[in-house]
C-alpha cells in the first residue's frame, strides 16, 4: 500500500509518517519501480503504536528505544514500565510545581485586576509590588 492507504488507515497523516521514517521510528519501506513507497499490511500498526505512546507521555526517543528492543526480538514491556514509572514521577513533580504557584498566580491575577494601567510603574508594578 502506498502512504495515503496507510496514513488512512492508521489515522497518522502521511507528513508524520515520512517525518518518523527519516527518524528512525519506521523502517523504510520497500519502493515500486516508479519510486513510491509500498507499505506491507502490517505496516499500520507501528504509527498506531507511536501515536498511542506519544498520548501516554512519552517522546520519541524514549519510543524509538522500546521499538530498538522489539526489533532486536526482545519484550520491550519491562523497559516500557520503567519509562512509564519515570514520566509518571516527572509529571507528578511538575504538577507539585503547578499547585505551588496557583496561590501565587491568584495573587498576581487579583493585584491585575484592581490595577489601574495608567498607574503601572517600572517594569511592571503587578509583579513587582511586594506581597
């Protein structure tokens, strides 16, 4: 199949696909004589793949490293867990940082809202004013 069949058929545009093929994530595919790709009918399941580990957090190097270890032969669930576990620590640290600034936010957001713009001094008196 050539590259809008396979785009169609996984829902990923053919743009990203030729995007993920120059990064590694897919194999190249084989070529007709007329130089178009030709996808085999299994080909749809590796941008299916990617597009669901992109959803759950992960980037692409951490994607092309789970599929380097299917491709070697080997389960790559073990690695999958590890990397899931890390993300899933990062994105709780980050989501500490968040609710650490909301108050402050508010804040900022409360002073902005009472300020007069024509008395807006220095670099920004909303943020500069102290408490």
């Amino acid at each position: 199949m050539q590259i809008g069949e396979l785009a169609a058929r996984s829902g990923v545009p053919a743009k990203t696909i030729r995007y993920w093929e120059a990064q590694g994530l897919m194999p190249p595919p084989e070529r007709t004589a007329s130089g178009y790709r030709d996808y085999d009918a299994v080909a749809a399941d590796r941008p299916r793949f990617i597009r669901r580990a992109q959803a759950s957090g992960l980037t692409l190097g951490q994607i092309r490293q789970v599929l380097d270890i299917s491709n070697e032969g080997n389960p790559p669930c073990e690695h999958v867990g590890t990397v899931v576990a890390e993300r899933l620590a990062e994105i709780e640290n980050r989501l500490a940082e968040l609710r650490a600034t909301r108050p402050h936010l508010r804040r900022l957001a409360e002073r902005a809202a009472a300020q007069d713009p024509t008395e807006c001094r220095g670099l920004c008196s909303i943020i500069t004013a102290e408490t």
